[in-house]
C-alpha cells in the first residue's frame, strides 16, 4: 500500500488500496472512502460498463443497437431517434415499436396490472394499495396519481 496525503487543509494521511480490475486484470489504486458500490472492481468506466452490459441483446453495430437494426429492416425504413423499442418478454423476445416514451410506461403500467390482478384495466390507488377500476378512482394527472375516491376523502379530512 502507498500513502496518500489529502489536501493540506484536512491534514490527514490516508493509505491507498491497491486492486486489480475484474473485467482487464490491470492494477489500480483507491482510497478506502471511494470504494462504494462498483468503484473498486473496475479501473475506469470502459470496463464498469462493458462488464455491466456484457451478454445483453443491447450489442451495436456500428453506432446502433442490434434490436434497432432489426426493427428498421421489420419496417423497410430508419426509424426516428423519439422511438423506444419494448421487450415484452424480456430482453431477448419479441419487441413493440413504440412511438415515444409516455406510450412505453403506458405498456408497462399495463402489464403490471396484468400480472398483478388479470385485469389490464385496474390501477393502484397510492394510499391503500388496492387495485381498481378508473371509474372508482381519481387520477391526477399533474402527478400521475391514482387514489381511491374514498381514500381521497379521508386523506383530505385529516389534513383539515
């Protein structure tokens, strides 16, 4: 280990860790307070990240993602950069090509209650964590929050 000293005004000697990367096998040094999470398995982003993504269908080529590249032969045209692409069967299955993000969560609040109750159409009320239809609930959409309109009620009385 090699000692490093912090900036004079903190006056205080600290011994660097010395480790070696997972993902290259090359050394590199630390000191314990930045060995948080990841940070001290990898010796620099390059590795962090290619570790991280290694073995996903996310593989590009060129400057695009593979599943990209699938998409736009699907269609016979470049699809737009707004576009999302959702694997509604993981990573490696059949994908929908949505048109923007808003309609992407939409597909995955839907599939959350499906596989939550059955039933695509039910939403979760914040406050008692039922689920249920839209007609019994009140959706804010400024917040995008579901909540019962009983629920409402009683959390609006204890607030008065």
């Amino acid at each position: 280990m090699t000692k490093s000293v912090l900036p004079r005004k903190w006056g205080i000697e600290m011994e660097r860790v010395q480790l070696v990367c997972q993902k290259c096998g090359k050394g590199f040094s630390l000191l314990p307070c930045q060995m948080k999470r990841d940070r001290g398995k990898f010796c620099s982003k390059a590795c962090y990240h290619s570790a991280r993504y290694k073995g996903s269908d996310y593989k590009k080529i060129g400057f695009k993602r593979a599943d990209r590249i699938k998409a736009e032969s699907v269609l016979g045209k470049p699809i737009p950069e707004k576009v999302v692409l959702h694997h509604f069967k993981g990573k490696r299955g059949p994908f929908v090509i949505c048109e923007d993000q808003s309609y992407h969560a939409f597909l995955h609040q839907r599939q959350r209650s499906l596989d939550a109750t059955g039933n695509p159409n039910k939403r979760k009320c914040v406050i008692c964590k039922g689920w249920d239809l839209s007609d019994n609930l009140y959706i804010n959409t400024d917040h995008n929050n579901v909540i019962h309109n009983e629920c409402r009620n009683i959390y609006q009385a204890s607030r008065r």
